[in-house]
C-alpha cells in the first residue's frame, strides 16, 4: 500500500486514479481549479438519435466513482509551490479552502443552502454531481470567520482549516496529468476570432450546444475549419491533434440533427479515421448533406451582405463562400502553466510542448504528453498506473455491494485465474506477456505453427490449435482445445480473443501487376530494371477508410521503393491519416523524397491491363476523371473490409459489428470488454490495427481481467432474474434475446435460469418472455404501476 | 409446433359487442412460443378491449387469464370459475384449442383471437415457417428429409414445375425457396440423387385432410 | 407555466442512464405532472405495461432510452423502440388515438434535450391533440 500524487483532475488523473485506489493505494489529486474533470466538464453529448462514442459520458461516470471513492482524495484550487525529490518525494501545496471530501459527502445540497452568500453551485453531468466554490464571494476569503457550509453539512463532508491552508504530501511517486490548453485561435488573427462576431472555437461550440440547439440562430448555415493549429509547420505546430475531426464531425451532426435546415460546410485537410465503424459514420454525415470541402480558409472578413465571407485557395485559385457561423477546430496546445510543473518535476518538454519524465518516480500522462482523445486518455493512463506501481500493482479490492442493495442475499462465487488467450498475434502476445507479469496462469493457442519473437517464457504457448467448444461462464468456462496432440480439456476463468481478421485476399490480379501492398516492395524488387522511370502505384482507401495502421505500412513502402533508382510512386488516398506524431513525421518525409500523393474523391478503379495498371479517379482539384499508369498497383487490405472469424463469435457467444469485425461499436465495452461477461476482445479482430494503440488496448485488457479475477471469487448479489418453473415452457427467447447470455436451460427443473454471476439485470428477458414466467425482482408489473397519484381505484 | 397469428383487432372487437362479462383465455404452448397467444398476449389484448370499451362508452368486464394447454380437458378446469362466470370466451389458442374450449363449454359462447397457420419451427426470433402438412403419409425417407408436400407450393411429388427461377418459387420468389430446388441440393449433397429417379404414383389424400376430419385410435395406450 | 389538465400525470418510463438526464433538468416546473418509472433498461419495458397505463388513465407514455449503440445492454433501446411503435399501432386500432405512446434517445447528459421534449409533450397534451 502506497500513497501517490497525481497533478491535474481530469480524466487522465482521475482514470489513473481509480486504478491505484482499485489497487489498494491511497492517491491524493492536486487540481488547480475550483472544479474537478478538466476539459470534459465543458463537452456536450454529441448522439443524435444514435450514439457517435465521443466518450463524454464514460468520462462522468468515471469521475463519478472515482470521487466517492474513500481513497482518493481531490484538492482543488491547490497550487503546488515546491517539489524535492532525493530520496523521497516530497511535494508543498497550497489550498484554497473550503474543501470537499465527496467520500463523506451525501450530496444533500445542505453546504449549497446554507452559504449566506451563494457562493457554492452545485453541478450535474449524468452520475457526476460536484460544488464549485467561488472563493470571490466567499466570505472566508473576504476575512471572515464564516463556516456555514461546514456546520451545516450533516456528513462531515466540509473542510475548512483558515482560508488558505499549506500542506506537505510526501508520496512514493507522481503522475503528470495537467491536460492541455486549446490552441488560442487568436494567434490566426486572419480567421477572426475574438475579431468576428460569430466565430467560434471547438470548445465554444461544445459548450453552446450541451444547453442549446443552435450556435447563432436557427437554420444558419456553419462552417467548420479544421487544423486551426494543427498540421502547421509555420506555427510550430507540425502535428496531427488528432481529436479535432472526431469533434468537429460530431458537432456537425448534432447541430444538423437538431434542426434540418442548417446548413453546414467542413472545410478540411485530410479527414481522420477515429472510430472502428468510421466509413459508415462519415457516409451518414455526407447522406445528412453535410458538405465536405477540401482546402482550409486563409481568411475571414464581415462580407458585404453581412455574413462571414472566407476565402478558400482551390487548387491553383481562390474561391469564396460566406457563412452564418464560423467554428474554428483547435487543437491541442501545452496545458497553462505547463513550464512551471516541468520546472518543479523535472519533466522534459518536445518542441510542440509536449511533457515527458526521465525520472524514475515521476511519469505523464494524457493530454500533456501528447494528443489523445476522452477514451486514449483514460487507456493511456492505466498503462501510466502500471508503470507507476510496479506490474504486480497491489492486491485489487473486491468489489462492495452498496448497502441499499443488500435486500438480497450476496454470495461469493469462486473463479478461476487461468486466463486462455487465442491468437498469437501483437495484441494476443502483448495481453498474455502483460497477465503473465501480474501472476496469472496464461494459456495462449494459435492456429498456425507460428514462433514468436518475444520471450513468452511461462505462458503455455500451444500452437497449431483451435478452440472447438466451450461451455460455462465468467470464472469457470470449460474450453475443448483441439492440439496437435488431441483434443485436450481446459478450465479458464477469463478467455481473450486476439484473432485477427480473415484475409480476404481479392486485392490481387491474375496477371500480377496488382498485388497486395504488404507484397508490393517483394513485387517491385523482381521486376526487371527499366530505362525509363517507372512508376509505382499504392491504392488506399478502396472500399472503406484506411486506418492509421495501414497508412503507416503505405508510407514504409513508399519510401522504400521511392529511394530506389528510377521509381516514382504515387499514392493515391481519399485522406491522408496522420493522427499520430510518428506518422505525420514519416508523411513529411515520404514527400521530401518524392513520393507523390494524389487524393481522389469517389470511386477509384484499378486495371490490370497485362502491361501494367490503369488507375482511374475523379480528380477534385481537376474537376475531371483523370487516368495514371504505373508498372504495378499494391492495393492496402486495410481498404477493403475485414471480418473477424464468424465460426469463432458464435462459439465465444460474442455479436458483431456493420462490418462483421468483433463486437457492436458501443462505447461501455471499451476498449476490449464484449457482450459475455469474461470474455475479452482486442486488435485487428475487432477492428484496431495500428500497433502503438494495439499494445495500449492490451495493457488496457489485462487491467479489466486483473481486476475482474485478482480477488478469486466474483461477489454476487443475487437480485438476479427469477424463472417461474411452471410458466416457463423453454420457448428458448430468452436465452436468445439475453445480452450477455446470462440464461441457460435447466434440464433437471425443465426450465430456463439465469446465471448470477452473468446476468446484468436488464429485464430484457422479462421484457421478452411470451409466458411472462420471468420476474426481476424489484421491478414486479404491480410495483412499477405503483403511482404516487393512485386513488386505490387500481 | 402449430403456428398462428393475431386477428386484426378490429375483428375479434365487432364479435364481443353486448357482451358483459369477458373471458380472455390464452394457451401456454404452441401458441406462447410462436408469440401469438401466451400470457403476453392476453394481457395485451385485454387491455387493448379494455381501452377500446372505454372509448366507446361500453361497460364489460374483461377478465384474463392463460392455461397450459387448450387442447387437453384437465387443464380446462384451472379455468373452469372464470370461464363459467364469463358471458363469453376469447379463446388465444390454435383453432383445436378454441373448438376444445367450446366442447367442453356447452352453451359458452367463444370467439378465437387467432388465425391458426401451419405446423412450423422456429427460424430465428420473430420468423417461423412451415415444416409439415400433415399428410398423414410422410415420404421424408425418399426425399432427403425435405418435404414435397410441405415445400412445394404446389405438393409435387415428382420434380420442380416451371416456376422455379434460381431457387425460388414462383408464388413468392422474395422469400420462398423452391421445395425441389432444397430437395436436388440436399439429395446431391448425401450422393442419393439417383433416389430421385424413382417416380411417385399420385398420393393418395385421404390419409390426410381430404380423407374427412382426421381421427387417431390407439388401442394399446387406450384407458 | 400552464397546468397539465388531466386527471392523471403523464408517465415517463425512462431507464437508469436516461433518468440521470431527467433528474437534471434545470427548470423542474416542467416535471410536474409527470411521474418518473425507472427500470434498468428501456429494453424491460413490455406493450402491456405500457398499455396498463393508458387504462389507468395516465394521459400521455414518454419512453426515454439511451441512444442506439449507447445502451448498456447493446440493444435494449431498439426493443423499446419496437414496443413503443407496437403500442402506438395498436392505439390507433383501438381508436383511441396513435400518439400517445412518444420515445426519444437522450443520453445521461441530454438534460437539455429532455427539458426541450418535456415542453413539447406539455404542448401536445394541454393543445387537447391527445
Ligand atoms: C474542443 C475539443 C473537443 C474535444 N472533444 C472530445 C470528444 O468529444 N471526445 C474525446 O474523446 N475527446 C475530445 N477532446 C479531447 C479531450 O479534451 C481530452 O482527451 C481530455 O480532456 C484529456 O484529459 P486530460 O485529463 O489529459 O486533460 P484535461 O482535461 O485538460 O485535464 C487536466 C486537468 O489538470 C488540471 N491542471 C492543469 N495544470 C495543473 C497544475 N499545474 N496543477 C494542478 N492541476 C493542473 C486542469 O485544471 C485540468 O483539470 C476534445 C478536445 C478539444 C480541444
């Protein structure tokens, strides 16, 4: 049990926070406003009908938990004025008081109503309910000797120890989470902001809508600009912030979904892939009538007729248009006083402000270390928490049952720690490798004869082998294995799938000129020298958008055959996916040698004519279809969709997605949970390639099952779903319909039963079942139709 | 199992008019699975009377309520207070349950609230189609175990009509496979498609519906 | 703000997330006459108890789920979508009107949304349209 300092209660903070709680440690959280969440405290909710995972509400639960949690402990408005780090770390701050302890605090408003001057508001986003001081109108910080909200406050939650109040925390290590600034959009003075009425940033626009339907008025017509800081050499700033074309999407679409008659224009450089099931989500904002125009503004001015006219430069020329509502898509810039805390810890900082710790006891975290979307944060910081504590992290708590729930008896259900992992690809290495280090018995079965590189010393590594049944649940799942020896029998309490996707191949032409692009560099090299340059085709974006994982294998290639003699390779994409600072880096230097880049728009077609390829696209800048010929095509499978193994799902019990790739695209199931209690899923099977986020989701993996399996028993509260023996007739729609197929038939008592450990108590299968032979208990058609305002008549 | 459908409301509502008191009595097998007429249902379609009355300005009392099975007397008699109380009985049973309820209850009136459809299983949630016609003569041994009487919109025994177009019938090429199409497919995958050579006589009906109302008398399992 | 006139308050059944979003709405004149019922998931509510409400004289059924690939249980809020047009349809056979059965997606955090939805079913209830 340790005590450890985290600085900055944003997500990142409070994510790593609630890890080392979970862990048994005592965390304090130094933030230096009056609030707790950081940025996310300012995001709207950006569904529609429909959920777009732009994470903002796992973030409020998340900060809703960790606060209440007696082990973590936030001061807010607290400043830190000196760190010594020799053989302990010893860190002085500063509070400005009064304080909260929301672990004692029954948010009963008491401290709220009893303040003589009003000085406390209360807030409220989902679950997470928080006080904001505002120490101006304070009285205590006017001198006097008022504590009102203490003595009123019937849980003891209030501390007040003078106005101000100095303390020294000593810990055995900290965590760097201060976050980030907004790009101040004034620096680009030419695009109006703080100049132009109706010019807004991101964040402005984040704000406006979590409480109103339009930006300026009704049916306007916005335009958003990406990149404002981003991808910008001349500002310093020459790199990819990675969050903005997530946002700016999904702000486009809440506010065309909140009234039709918007009109809106994105004005954009390369759009980012930033979702699994992208190309879906950006062919509904093209069918929403979303226009998307390529080329940022250069500038902004009041027009004649009194809108904002922008003048765009359109291929060699400059076009304009005007608009009602300008939103500036800012990007992520160092955190405010960033300088100060790299000074007081020691921390290095990149040439883009990004921070970074050599210290062996100091480590950063989220979006002070580099772009990083809600979601990236809250992974990234549990991959910081496992660096922070060691790998064996303490012993994990198991979970209590809250006490208004004990109506119901609670039973601890034992389970297995053995944890079977299938497929031994990076994401199934990485996730037994991280297991193996925190004491769990790993089992990792491959289908083909493979050798991995990494040392996988104590995983019991069995290859060419294949699940081919399984049968119980979370805990104890009962795994037929067929091995080269036979078919063995296995008992798991956790199984991960790391399966990859099936190649489907069909990239290729029978004549050879076009081949896949992982064989394109082999293809090229067999090829007689020519005379003449020849030149090199690399196809993306195909079918579906291309991922950054295969933009970073096309950039590779395309290097690599570039510098050869007499090769000019053209790469032909729809967007240049860049969201990553390596790989804006190797995108700059890809051109610097040569490589040609040429973005179409709609549909590409490639020929193999014998000779060569054809390859023929609209040209946007053109406005015309324009033909190339090359020598050879390699064509990215990451263009093309790729299904994970359907024979697999069914067996796992796991759903799908639109593309047939692991698990519906749903947000509480980040970054690697399923439908079925127990089992886990990650990588390309479920629709991540790109390596770095890949070792991320593995880390992130191995926490969930650690937590899930450390304390060996799963504690049960068992208010799980009743099966009425003698109305159930096995009518099998429950066991169908259950989403975490929690239900199973019992054979001695002929009829169906929900598993307590699995079951989630829903009610779907109550809403489903023909017979009405299935009660969750508490929530009786006679209590529900209880009303308030019944006369006894009913 | 025996597959049915709800009556459009508006049908099963014109046959209860003037009635006082009103029984609706659901079935807990068959039609519970195929979600036509279980507990569920009962309690929808009271309701939707209930609603309706008051709209309308009537009084009635609609009293529900659901037994194993409509088609054994025994369990008729879970049931027998309130269908005696009641002026009359919605059955939401299959037609054999509606014409049982009726026997057993001289003298009751009874309205069914289905329409009964084919003996059919279950091919995911929501969707069941027809297995069985119930010939009374069943030839699964010649053909594959895939019914021509069954599949075959028209019952033939002796290969597809012209009507099949790339697997599908012509009575509904959407959705209904060709019966013989399903038979070829399924004889050539077992290596039996000489089995099909073999030519049918004309079947004989009256093992099945057309011999008159079907009657089945087992002397060794009688009491 | 004007007084829902009917006997009964109208009902909103809402699931655990969607009722965050209710106990936040800012103005809380706008819940008064309705009455929350929370259940764990949108995708437990069945037509019957929908309909059990209507003859208990609750004017107007508000459903709240979460929006479509939000939902906790994956597909509860597209089960309650279902009911809630099947028990539409069948107020429309009944002859007492479709309408009266109204779903919307908010997320936990929508209690904007849900403020704009409560005004707009206050309309259509004292506008005599149900
Ligand atoms: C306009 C905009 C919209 C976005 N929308 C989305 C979205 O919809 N979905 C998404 O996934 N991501 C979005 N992002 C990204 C998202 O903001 C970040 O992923 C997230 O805020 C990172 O959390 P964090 O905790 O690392 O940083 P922050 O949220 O910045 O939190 C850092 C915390 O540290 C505190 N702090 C700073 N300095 C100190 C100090 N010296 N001492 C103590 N405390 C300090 C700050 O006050 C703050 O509370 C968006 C980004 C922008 C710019």
């Amino acid at each position: 049990m340790s005590k450890f300092l985290i600085v900055g209660a944003g997500i990142s903070g409070i994510s790593a926070a609630e890890i080392l709680a979970r862990k048994g440690h005592y965390v304090e959280i130094i933030e230096s406003t009056g609030a707790i969440g950081g940025k996310v405290n300012g995001y709207a909710c950006k569904a529609t009908d429909s959920c777009s995972r732009c994470g903002v509400c796992i973030a409020n639960t998340s900060l809703a938990g960790a606060i209440r949690n007696s082990r973590i402990r936030t001061r807010t408005s607290a400043t830190i004025n000196k760190v010594i780090n020799n053989h302990s770390l010893d860190v002085w701050i500063e509070q400005k008081n009064p304080q909260i302890d929301y672990s004692k605090c029954s948010f009963c408003d008491s401290c709220v109503n009893s303040c003589p001057v009003g000085c406390i508001t209360k807030t409220t986003r989902g679950e997470f309910t928080q006080y904001i001081f505002d120490h101006e109108k304070c009285l205590l910080h006017k001198g006097k000797a008022c504590s009102q909200c203490l003595e009123n406050c019937p849980s003891g939650a209030v501390e007040i120890n003078g106005a101000v109040s100095d303390m020294k925390i000593s810990a055995a290590a900290a965590l760097i989470a201060i976050g980030h600034e907004n790009y101040d959009a004034r620096n680009k003075v030419r695009l109006g902001y703080g100049r132009l009425e109706n010019v807004f940033t991101g964040s402005d626009v984040e704000e406006i809508l979590s409480h109103q339907d339009y930006l300026y008025r009704s049916g306007e017509d916005v335009a958003f600009i990406q990149c404002v800081g981003s991808r910008d050499p001349e500002a310093g700033r020459n790199f990819c912030s990675s969050v903005c074309c997530s946002y700016a999407l999904r702000l486009a679409r809440v506010l065309k979904y909140r009234n039709k008659d918007t009109k809106i224009t994105i004005y954009y450089i390369d759009i980012q892939n930033f979702d699994k099931t992208f190309t879906a989500f950006r062919n509904e904002l093209e069918g929403m009538g979303i226009d998307f125009v390529r080329g940022i503004p250069f500038s902004v001015e009041r027009g004649r007729t009194g809108k904002l006219k922008v003048l765009v430069p359109d291929g060699g020329a400059v076009s304009s248009a005007e608009h009602d509502a300008l939103v500036l898509s800012t990007g992520i810039a160092p955190a405010r006083n960033s300088d100060r805390i790299a000074d007081l810890f020691h921390l290095d900082s990149d040439e883009s402000g990004f921070l970074s710790s050599p210290e062996k006891n100091i480590f950063v975290t989220g979006t002070c270390s580099k772009p990083l979307s809600i979601l990236d944060s809250m992974t990234a910081a549990g991959e910081a928490v496992r660096f922070i504590s060691g790998c064996g992290y303490g012993e994990a708590e198991i979970p209590e049952i809250t006490p208004h729930e004990t109506a119901f008896e609670v039973r601890d259900i034992p389970l297995r720690r053995d944890v079977l992992v299938i497929g031994a690809g990076p994401a199934g290495i990485c996730t037994a490798s991280a297991l193996k280090l925190m004491g769990y018995p790993v089992t990792l079965i491959d289908k083909n004869n493979i050798k991995p590189e990494e040392d996988l010393a104590g995983v019991d590594f069995i290859t060419g082998s294949e699940l081919v049944s399984l049968d119980g649940s979370v805990g104890n799942f009962i795994a037929d294995i067929k091995t080269p020896r036979g078919i063995m029998n296995f008992n798991f309490g956790v199984i991960v799938a790391a399966t990859g996707t099936e190649n489907n191949g069909n990239t290729v032409s029978k004549k050879g000129n076009i081949v896949s692009l992982d064989r394109l560099g082999e293809a090229v090299s067999a090829r007689k020298r020519r005379r003449e340059a020849s030149a090199v085709a690399i196809v993306l974006d195909l079918e579906i958008d291309e991922t950054r994982a295969s933009t970073e294998t096309a950039l590779k290639t395309a290097l690599e055959i570039q510098e050869r003699e007499r090769y000019q390779v053209f790469i032909f994409c729809k967007d240049m996916r860049v969201a990553s600072p390596e790989l804006e880096r190797l995108y700059q230097s890809s051109r610097d040698s040569g490589v040609t880049i040429i973005k179409y728009s709609g549909r590409l077609s490639v020929e193999d004519d014998g000779s060569g390829v054809i390859i023929e696209f609209d040209d946007p800048y053109l406005n015309r279809r324009v033909v190339v010929q090359c020598i050879i095509a390699g064509i990215s499978p990451g263009g093309i969709p790729q299904k994970a193994d359907p024979a697999l799902m069914k067996l796992l019990g796991i759903t799908g997605d639109c593309y047939g790739q692991i698990q519906e695209n749903n947000v509480h199931l980040f970054p690697a949970g399923t439908n079925r209690p127990g089992v886990f899923a990650l990588g390309s099977c479920r629709g991540e390639h790109f390596g770095p986020q890949i070792l991320l989701d593995a880390g992130a993996a191995a926490r969930s099952i650690d937590e899930l399996i450390a304390p060996g028993i799963i504690k049960v509260e068992l208010s799980n779903v009743v099966v009425d023996q003698d109305k159930c007739i096995l009518c099998l729609t429950c066991i169908r319909s259950c989403p975490s197929r929690a239900m199973i038939i019992n054979s001695e008592k002929g009829c169906a039963q929900s598993i307590a450990e699995v079951c989630q108590k829903c009610g779907i299968c109550v809403g489903e079942c023909p017979a009405k032979a299935i009660v969750l208990p508490g929530y009786e058609d006679t209590k529900i139709l209880e009303s308030a305002d019944d006369a006894g008549n009913y | 199992m025996i597959t049915a459908v709800q009556k459009p409301f508006e049908e099963i509502y014109q046959n209860i008019k003037g009635i006082e008191k009103l029984l609706v009595l659901g079935c807990g097998s068959c039609v519970t699975v195929c979600m036509a007429g279980g507990e569920k249902e009962v309690e929808i379609l009271s309701s939707s009377i209930r609603l309706a009355n008051r709209q309308n300005g009537l009084s009635m009392e609609v009293a529900e309520g659901t037994i194993e099975r409509q088609c054994d007397r025994e369990f008729f008699d879970s049931a027998k207070k309130m269908i005696d109380e009641a002026d009359a009985v919605i059955s939401m049973a299959c037609g054999v349950g509606v014409q049982f309820l009726a026997e057993e209850f001289k003298g009751k009136v009874v309205f069914p609230a289905l329409n009964t459809k084919f003996y059919g299983a279950t091919d995911e949630q929501g969707v069941w189609s027809e297995r069985c016609a119930g010939c009374g003569d069943c030839k699964l041994t010649d053909f594959g175990g895939i019914c021509p009487v069954a599949r075959c919109s028209k019952s033939l025994m002796n290969g597809p009509c012209g009507g099949s177009s790339e697997g599908m019938c012509e009575v509904d090429p959407e959705t209904t496979p060709c019966g013989w199409q399903l038979i070829f497919d399924r004889m050539k995958e077992l290596g039996q498609l000489e089995k099909l050579e073999k030519t049918h006589p004309p079947v004989d009906w009256s093992s099945g519906r057309d011999g008159g109302p079907g009657r089945i008398i087992r002397e060794d399992v009688k009491l | 703000m004007p007084e829902i006139t009917k006997t009964r308050k109208a009902v909103i059944f809402c699931c655990e997330n969607s009722s965050l979003a209710v106990n936040a709405v800012k103005d809380t004149r706008l819940l008064e006459g309705f009455e929350q019922k929370v259940l764990p998931c949108s995708g437990k509510l069945e037509v019957g108890l929908i309909l059990k409400c209507l003859e208990r004289e609750h004017p107007f059924i508000l459903v709240l789920a979460c929006p479509l690939d939000n939902c906790k249980y994956l597909k509860g809020n597209m089960r309650a979508r279902k009911r809630v047009d099947l028990a539409n349809n069948i107020c429309e056979e009944i002859g007492i009107g479709g309408g009266r059965v109204r779903m919307d997606y908010v997320s936990s955090l929508d209690a904007h949304k849900v403020e704009r939805i409560l005004k707009e079913v206050r309309e259509q209830i004292q506008g005599g349209l149900i």
